[in-house]
C-alpha cells in the first residue's frame, strides 16, 4: 500500500502495520542499467505500450488567434473647414454612403471668402490696367499681387478651376463649394446645416475600405512563431465556409499585461467591401518550423518587401510602389535565406512522448534486439512544441523509437522498483530492501532503512518542507473561477489566456517535490482532468471553450466535495439546467449572485445555487504543512 516504506529486513508497515512483501531482484531489464525495464509481449498489450519514431523532418505549427476588422488608418481623411463660415447646406447629409473623390460635400458661406475674391479682382483689374506701363517694377507688383490673391484663395480650399471662374465671371460667388478630397465611405458626420464653423471644424470622415486592417491578439508563447509578411488565414461569421487571406504588417513591441497578449495587424485587400469594419475574425498562422526552431516560407525565399506594404513582394531589390521606401531581403525579416532542400530538418518526436515536470522531461526510449519488450527512461532537452510534435535538443537520436503512450505505466513500475524515474531522477536511489507493495505510484524521496518509532513521526518527516496539494490545488481552484467570470463576460481573449494559464499549471508542477499523500492526491485529480485541461488549452474560441469547460468544471467540483475549499472562504457551486442541449452544467463562483458562463450575455442569469463547499478544518493534531 506504500511503496516508499523500504527496509533491509521483514517486519510490518509503520503507516498501516500491514506485512512487508520482499522486491524481486533481478531480470532482464538489469542488463540494460538501472533506467531499464523489460516486460512479456502479453504484458507490453496488457499495458497498450505503443511507440513512434524520431524523426527529422518538417513540422507545422499552427498560432490560432482571435480578433476583429479595423479601417486602415492611413486610408481615412477627414474633411474639415478651411475657413470660417456657415454651412447652408450638407450634400451627404449620413453616415455610411459611398463617395468619390471630387464629388461635392458641402456648400459654404463664408464673408472671409467673399472678401478675398473681391481682392483678387480688384488685383486682377490693377494688374489689366497697369498692362501698358513702361515702369516694369509697377507691372510685377500687380502681377505678384494678382498671384498672391490666387495662391490665399487655393490654400482656403478653392480649386484652381473655380478660381478661373471667379476671374472670368468678374463678381464674387457668394459660396464656395468643398470637394471630397478622397473616394471612400463616409463614417462619421460631425456638422448640421446652418451651424457656423471655424478653421479647422471637422464636417466629416472618410474612410477608404478597399483595404481594411484585421487586429489580432496572440499569446506571448506564440510569438516565436509569427513573421512580418507572413501569409494569414481567417474566416468570419458572415461568410461561413470562406476563407480571406492576409499578411502580417505589425507586431507590436509590447504585452497586454492583463491578457498576456501582443497586438499582431494584419493587412487585408477588400476591393468589394465585404470585410466591414468590427467584424469578428477567427485566424491562423500555420508557421514552417525547421532546425533550431526557424521559421521556413518558401514563397518569401529569397524575395524582397517593402518594411511598411508586407503586401509588396518583388524578385529583385528596388523602392515600394506605394510608399518609395527601398524593398528589404526577406532574411533580414526573420526568414531564412536558403531554400527548402539545402534546410535541415529538426529532430522532432509526437507531442504525447515526453513526460514533463517543471523543467524536467524523460522519455522511454525502445532498445531494439532484445528478446522481449525492454525500454530505457532518458531526460532530454526539448526545444518548442509545434503543433503535434516537440522539437528535441538532445537525448535521443534518429530512427530509436519512443513510447508515446504508456509511459506513466513504465514510470510507475520504475518507482516501485525504486529506479529512475519521472518521479525519481536520482540513480540508485535504495539498495535492495523488502517494501509495502500494492500501489503503482511510489514516494519520491529515499527512506533511511530505519523506520521511525511511530507512524506520527514517520508522517512528520516525509512531509517536512515538501509543497502541499492543497497550494497548488488553489491556484487551479482561482483558475477556474477567472475562466467561468471572464467565459460570462464574453471576454473571448481573456478566456483563452485564462485558459493557456490553466493549461500551463498543470504542465508546471513538479510532482517530484510533493509529500506522498499529496502526490496520490495530485495523480487522482491529474487523472480526472488532465483530458478536459487539454481541450480547455487547445480550444480555439470561446464557443468550443465553453463546450470544454463543463467536464474540467465538473471534475474540480468532484475534488472540492472530498477536500473542501483551498481558499478558505466558501464556493458556491452552480447549476444552468439548459447548458450542454438540456443536460445541464455546474461551475463555481466566489459569491451566490448568478452569472452564466456557458451562455454569457445570451442568458446571463440563467442557473441556481446548489450547493455551498466550505474549507475542510485539519485534523486535530494534523502537521499544519498537509493542508
């Protein structure tokens, strides 16, 4: 029943005081060294040991992200008063429709205008008259005068066409109409008809949709990933089925500190206007990852873009048509300067092969030729996960084969036989001894042949200093709460991030360091969720996050029930009968005032309390450190 009881002799167990069964020394795996374990081929199928090899080769990793349309900032103008005057009339009298540039946007009064046409005829007439002069100094002043008069009347938004009219026509024109200097959409109206402005009055917003902007939020642990020019795929809701594409012209230089976010922009064509504005974006980023984690485009080998236009790509160096800024190399960009073939390709193995504690991973490799199944742990050094593999630094080399499933079972026949292990890195941890057997999971820490002279003092000295389940089960427990508020808020980025963290905790404690208790108590809760924790961090948007939520909500309910609150203060469990088509759904919150988090907004006050989880007290004389 407890493993990490060992002594040199037979006698009984100083927790449960039952008989202690002697280990069995020897067999095939001895050979092999003490990381070795060998088993029957029945046994190998009992245990669903399957393998896979290490491969090099090309792997994809795919950065989903979530965010909405935006107007171009540098396609929008706005149309303001060049001088003071009244409007008497608006000729787009709302916002939303579409103009051209030159067509007629408002019709304005001005005296100061007036006042500068009749300058400009009476400098006209001056000048006709002066025509004849022999005093040429005479003849340029009324010249000069003339143009001055014209150049005042074109700062103040007179065409030179409507100038020339002034001149032939020989009076004043009491209005003076202001053209669109741009084509677009009008998006904002800020005058009425008779109101009087002043110099520099906004009338309106024009924005150019022919090309829009598409705001992304990325995590920061898919930064590695993302490249200025880089080719975006997203959908939107509208269109269902339909994909637009994009490239990357912006990664902000820094955090969302709330979100753990960084603003990625993305340059769209839109030359029919379907992508308005606010539109909610569904994206991804599917990134060729090569040797040493770089990022491969084969598209962009070798090719040369504009710094501000990603949508600029030339053969051959020159300036941006659009803006004239000279063309860079594609490698000065984070790409790499060879070809596909002449790239070599990362040593990579699945994903579902390494056992990973804190910064610890060991994996089983399959030794070949031996006469029955037999595998060896080994720790590696792993580089960044891509999608469904793991970049590997060292440890294992091409063509060995890995266990990708069934490797907690090997760990734990490892811990029984007091080998290393995941659990227990340390070589020749315990010399032969007779133990308490039963159990597939064994304490972590070697124990002094010795036993103690009572089962309170053997429980105080395996748990002295080691972290408590209760600790870490807290930071789950505060987890889940942000995701069930932030999944009610229908805050979809706050979601995903709240649910990354999630995911990240689970993959981040160190089980080596847990008491034995606390360690059965994380493997039972590991077993329970560990599924639901994945679907939770690989969701995409909120809708599959809420779908994924229910069971991991669920199964921390089930601990709470055995263990009480970790906050010390109660948690109220909840209950919305519609969620899951009709099945219904728990969740937790701090207070009793409902908020669905499987709905949102859409039925916000749907749900009930049903229950209330107050704080377990501790036994009495129970070590303050078991939580």
């Amino acid at each position: 029943m407890h493993p990490q009881v060992r002594q040199s002799e037979p006698g009984l167990c100083p927790i449960c005081n039952m008989d202690l069964v002697p280990i069995e020394e020897g067999g095939a795996e001895e050979a092999f060294g003490p990381r070795g374990f060998a088993t029957s081929e029945a046994a190998r199928q009992l245990m669903n040991i399957q393998t896979a090899p290490v491969e090099r080769k090309f792997v994809m990793a795919s950065v989903r992200m979530t965010g909405k349309v935006d107007y171009d900032e540098t396609r929008l103008g706005d149309i303001t008063a060049w001088v003071p005057g009244r409007l008497d009339r608006l000729y787009v009298d709302f916002t939303g429709i579409q103009v051209r540039k030159g067509d007629h946007m408002v019709f304005l009064y001005s005296p100061e205008l007036i006042a500068a046409q009749q300058e400009l005829l009476e400098a006209k007439r001056a000048s006709e008259e002066m025509a004849g002069s022999t005093l040429g100094s005479i003849r340029e002043r009324t010249e000069a005068t003339v143009d001055a008069a014209r150049e005042r009347l074109r700062l103040w938004g007179l065409s030179v066409t409507q100038i020339e009219e002034i001149e032939k026509r020989g009076t004043p024109s009491e209005h003076v109409t202001i053209y669109a200097p741009m084509g677009g959409t009008v998006i904002r109206k800020d005058a009425r008809e008779g109101m009087y402005v002043q110099t520099g009055t906004r009338i309106y917003t024009i924005a150019d949709l022919t090309r829009v902007w598409v705001r992304l939020d990325a995590y920061e642990s898919d930064l590695e990933w993302l490249r200025y020019g880089q080719d975006v795929e997203f959908s939107v809701e509208s269109y269902p089925g339909e994909l637009f594409h994009g490239r990357i012209s912006l990664i902000e230089p820094f955090l969302d500190a709330k979100s753990r976010t960084v603003r990625v922009r993305v340059d769209v064509s839109n030359p029919d206007l379907r992508l308005k504005p606010g539109m909610f974006v569904r994206a991804v980023v599917r990134a060729k990852i090569a040797a040493g984690g770089r990022v491969v485009d084969p598209y962009l080998a070798g090719k040369w873009i504009c710094p501000m236009h990603p949508e600029v790509i030339r053969d051959s160096a020159g300036n941006c048509d659009v803006c004239g800024m000279s063309l860079e190399k594609s490698e000065s960009l984070g790409y790499l300067p060879l070809s596909e073939a002449e790239i070599a390709k990362p040593l990579v193995i699945p994903a579902s092969a390494p056992l990973i504690t804190g910064v610890r991973a060991v994996v089983y490799v399959m030794l070949p030729n031996t006469s029955r199944p037999t595998y060896e742990g080994r720790e590696i050094v792993l580089g960044p996960r891509a999608g469904d593999y793991y970049i590997v630094r060292s440890g294992v080399s091409e063509g060995e084969r890995v266990v990708t499933q069934g490797s907690f079972k090997i760990d734990s026949a490892l811990q029984i036989r007091a080998k290393p292990s995941m659990m227990n890195p340390e070589e020749g941890a315990a010399p032969p001894m007779h133990h308490h057997d039963g159990m597939e999971m064994r304490e972590t820490e070697a124990l002094t042949p010795t036993p103690p002279a009572s089962a309170a003092e053997f429980h105080a000295e395996m748990h002295a200093g080691a972290p408590l389940f209760r600790d870490v089960f807290r930071e789950v427990v505060e987890l889940n709460l942000e995701l069930a508020e932030t999944l009610s808020e229908d805050d979809e980025a706050a979601s995903l991030g709240a649910a990354r963290r999630l995911a990240a905790l689970y993959e981040g404690v160190d089980m080596n360091a847990f008491s034995h208790a606390d360690h059965l108590k994380w493997t039972k809760f590991l077993a329970a969720t560990r599924e639901a924790a994945r679907r939770v961090a690989d969701a995409a948007d909120i809708r599959t996050l809420r779908e994924a939520f229910r069971p991991l909500s669920e199964n921390t309910v089930d601990v709470l029930e055995d263990s009480g609150s970790p906050l010390d203060v109660p948690l109220y469990v909840l209950r919305c009968p519609m969620a899951a088509r009709g099945e219904g759904a728990l969740w937790l919150q701090l207070d009793q005032e409902v908020r669905n988090p499987y709905f949102g907004a859409a039925m916000f006050r749907c749900g009930e309390v049903i229950k209330t989880l107050l704080a377990k007290p501790r036994a009495s004389g129970e070590d303050i450190r078991n939580g």
